[in-house]
C-alpha cells in the first residue's frame, strides 16, 4: 500500500522535473505560454503579472519603429509602469482604451485606401500583393501589439494578453520583411530568432515558475492521487 503511494509521489516529482527542463529549454514563446496556459495554477493567480506586463511590454518595444501612434506609444509605458506599481489600474485601462482606438483608426485608414488593394493573381502568389498592404499588416500588428501589452485583467487575463502580445509581434516583423520584398528562408530564419528571443525573455522576466525550489512554489496540478491507503 505504502508502496503504491511513494510510486505516485516519484511519478509526479518526475513529471515536474521534465516540466521544468522543457521550460528551461524551450526556444520558442508559444511552447512556453502553451504550458502556462495549461496549468490552472497560473491561470487562476496574477502573482505572476508584473512579469507578464514587463514581457508584453517588451514584445511590443521590439516593434516600435512600427507605431505611428503616440497613443501606442504610450500604452507600452503604461504596462511598464503598472508592472512596476507606477501607475493606477484606471490609468492602465485608459491606456488600453486608447490604444485600442489607435489601432481601430489605423485600421479605417487602411481600408479606406484605394491604393491598398489584396486582389491576387491567377497563380496565388504572396508577391501579387502591393508591398503597400504587407507594410499595413505590419502597422496594424504592431499597433495590436501594443494594445494587448497594457491590456487589464479585467478585461483579459495577463497571460492571454501576453501571448497575444508576442504573437502579434512577431506577425508585425513577418509583415514588415513581406514588405521588403526579403527572401523566404531569411524571414523564416527571423521569425524563429524573433520567437527565441521571446522565449529568452520570458526566462528573464519570470524565471522558471515549474521549478519546485523556487519560491514562491509553483507545482504543476496532479490529475489524481492515489486512493489507496
């Protein structure tokens, strides 16, 4: 009986030493936000969320040469200064808000413009779109890059608003490189750099939350225990 249950505790220490090493190795952000998204643990907690900020925040810094907005501008230093208890929640949601509508009136400009147009040709060739609408596409994820970065966990959790954040990074960077007309191997190259680096900040900013030496603990949730007794 006694031995049953040591086997469960070994299989479960087991499991979160595997779980910390994926984390620890891990080269791309989606894996990593993937296993923070699965754990209840994280989901229910914003013990976790200057963190999520400061990285949302940095997602969005790696694409500011793309916002044409101050009001983008902007949102990247709220979520910086809430991570930091700088700043109110009120103030923080006004940021969103704003930015939020950056991207809305970008977004109307861009469609408005008859210059724009995404008709392709016969043959479904990415180069048949102007270069003018790949550029858009990068403004625009740029733009909701920095939307999601001060987005408040009234309206999202921090950690959907980070991936979010990351993800609409690294498409703003693809789009950009679709329009300068770079070749496909070296956007590929980029993106996966761009995807690394994401998964570099996150080890910065929230350390390895699977490790269970660390404090405050952060185990990953056993799906059952052992009945027997």
């Amino acid at each position: 009986m006694h031995i049953a249950h040591s086997i469960s505790i070994e299989t479960f220490h087991e499991a979160q030493i595997i779980t910390a090493e994926i984390w620890q190795s891990a080269s791309s952000a989606d894996i990593m936000l993937t296993m923070l998204l699965e754990s209840r643990l994280f989901q229910n907690s914003n013990h976790h969320a200057p963190q999520l900020y400061l990285f949302a925040g940095s997602c969005a810094r790696r694409v500011n040469h793309l916002l044409q907005d101050p009001r983008s501008r902007e949102a990247i230093r709220a979520a910086e200064l809430f991570a930091s208890n700088a700043t109110t929640s009120q103030q923080l949601l006004d940021s969103h808000l704003s930015a939020h509508n950056a991207t809305l009136d970008l977004a109307n400009t861009y469609n408005n413009s008859p210059l724009l147009s995404t008709e392709q040709s016969n043959d479904d060739d990415d180069r048949a779109i102007p270069r003018a609408t790949f550029f858009g596409g990068a403004l625009l994820h740029a733009a909701a890059t920095a939307s999601m970065a001060c987005c408040p966990s009234e309206i999202l959790h921090p950690l959907q608003a980070a991936e979010a954040s990351a993800r609409y990074a690294t498409k703003a960077l693809y789009y950009e490189q679709l329009s300068n007309d770079t070749d496909s191997t070296l956007i590929s190259q980029l993106v996966d750099e761009e995807q690394h680096r994401q998964s570099q900040a996150l080890r910065i900013f929230l350390g390895n939350p699977f490790d269970s030496k660390r404090w405050p603990p952060f185990n990953i949730p056993t799906t059952r225990r052992s009945t027997i007794r």
